[in-house]
C-alpha cells in the first residue's frame, strides 16, 4: 500500500477517518494525502484567473485552508508520516472523485458523515455519491481503528468467483495487519441458501491464499444487515469487508446493504468492487 486518500472538512468523522489513515500508513509506510474541498456550486478549476477574482469569498477560504491546515492537522493528529494536503474548490464528491482518478490511491478513507451532521440523519451524501462511483477501496468510518481492531475482520460474501476478484485488492491490507479474516454469509429466510453450498464456495474462494488464517461462518438472521452486525459483536469485530457491484447508475433512493451498514452500526465498513 503506497497512497492513501483521506477527505478532511474539520469534522469529527473526517477526523477519525484521517487517525486510521494515519495506523495503516505506520504500517505500510504510505502517503497520506488529505483533499479539503471548499463547497461550491462553481466549477472553479474551468474558470479562467481574471473570472476567478468574481468570487473574493471564495479565494478568502482557499487560501485560508492552504495557511490553516498544515498547523491545525499537525495539532490534532500528530504522526511522523507526512501529511500531503489538497485543497480543491467545488463540488465536495465530485472534486474527491477527481482526485481519486489523479492520484490513483490504493484506498479512501472517508468519514460516516461530514461537517453539519445532525444526528439521526442517514449517512453523508458525499459518502453515498463517492461509495457509488469509485472503483477505489473505501473504508467509512465513525471511530478511528486502531492496530488492534485490524487484527481480525469479518468478510461478508455470497463468496461466487466475484468476491475472489474484489479480495485480491485489499488483500495487501489484510496481510499488512496479519488480520484473521472470518469468513461470513449470513443466511436470511428470502433467500435461504444450504449449508453445504455456502461451505463449497468458501472452500473454492480460500485456495490460493494458504497463508492467510480463515474461519468460516454461516449466521442466521431475519435482515443481512442485522446479521452482519450481531455477528461483529459476538466475535468484538470492529470492521467489516463487503463486495459492491457498480451501482454508479443506481437511483439515489435505492439504498444498498452498504450505506445501511454503515448507517446502523459503528463498525467501519470497507467496501471493495468487484
């Protein structure tokens, strides 16, 4: 792992997205960029410098971050590692996505939610637009992990020839950490699947990784989600690995197990595409 991404809008969640960027990267050695996006409905990067000075307020917050950021990070989360900061004007998810493709990090961490969250509210937007349309590793969180929590991980699959794909691309992080990975498919009455079907498949998704340490499981629940969630808490899982397909054109009311998981529990939830 040598890039991580880390959005960071001064908010408590970006906060504990950037002190577990910061235990990966003292593991691994890797570059921690943190974008900062100041929001605005202006493209800014297509106007020209003379169409730019339209927007003194604007430039007032650029610039300020630009002098601000380097201290104030330095100050709530000190680390040896260097810190690599961005600050980028417009869109927040579409300027973190454009980032994403320029730097080509090997995973995103990003807060649960953001600056003016109000409890109770349903996870961040930008997490829910960026979860959608990067093809890039993304752990939300809403506390920092530490070493300790990387330790163990649950992987949550129907364990088909895809899951084998998406776990190749985080499998650097799992073995970084030494992490026992508990392998997870929790069964629900809709979509009841036996017991030696599921055991075959993870048998088959287990060969060409001898070296890392597995245990399987199969847990009954009413709800997948509810599922995920009592599982961590009986085996003290803090986060959880689960395959997306490209929901990039997905209605934005159609709601995934992801965004659900992570809205429902404090379990950082990384989501990898197959």
């Amino acid at each position: 792992m040598k890039k991580i991404l880390v959005p960071f809008d001064f908010s408590s969640y970006s906060l504990a997205a950037l002190k577990t960027a910061q235990k990966i990267s003292a593991k691994s050695d890797a570059e921690i960029l943190c974008v900062t996006v100041i929001p605005s409905e202006v493209d800014w990067e297509l106007l020209s410098d003379e169409a730019k000075k339209n927007y003194p307020d604007l430039i007032e917050e650029f610039e300020e971050a630009q002098q601000v950021l380097p201290d104030y990070i330095l100050k709530i989360a000190p680390a040896k590692a260097p810190i690599r900061q961005i600050v980028r004007i417009g869109v927040p998810n579409e300027l973190i996505l454009r980032v994403v493709q320029e730097e080509n990090p090997d995973l995103l961490v990003l807060g649960a939610y953001g600056k003016g969250y109000i409890e109770g509210n349903f996870i961040g937007s930008t997490l829910q637009k960026v979860l959608r349309k990067s093809h890039c590793p993304i752990l939300a969180v809403k506390e920092p992990l530490n070493g300790n929590d990387f330790r163990k991980v649950a992987f949550a699959s129907n364990f088909e020839p895809k899951s084998k794909v998406a776990f190749e691309k985080i499998k650097p992080l799992i073995k970084l950490f030494k992490s026992t990975v508990h392998l997870l498919f929790v069964n629900i009455p809709a979509h009841f699947t036996s017991t030696q079907e599921i055991t075959s498949r993870m048998n088959l998704f287990k060969k060409g990784h001898e070296e890392l340490t597995f245990h399987q499981h199969i847990f009954n629940d009413s709800e997948v989600e509810k599922g995920m969630i009592a599982f961590a808490e009986t085996q003290n899982i803090k986060w959880i690995i689960l395959v997306t397909g490209d929901h990039s054109h997905a209605p934005a009311y159609l709601v995934e197990t992801t965004e659900t998981l992570i809205f429902k529990s404090d379990l950082g939830v990384l989501s990898v595409k197959s």
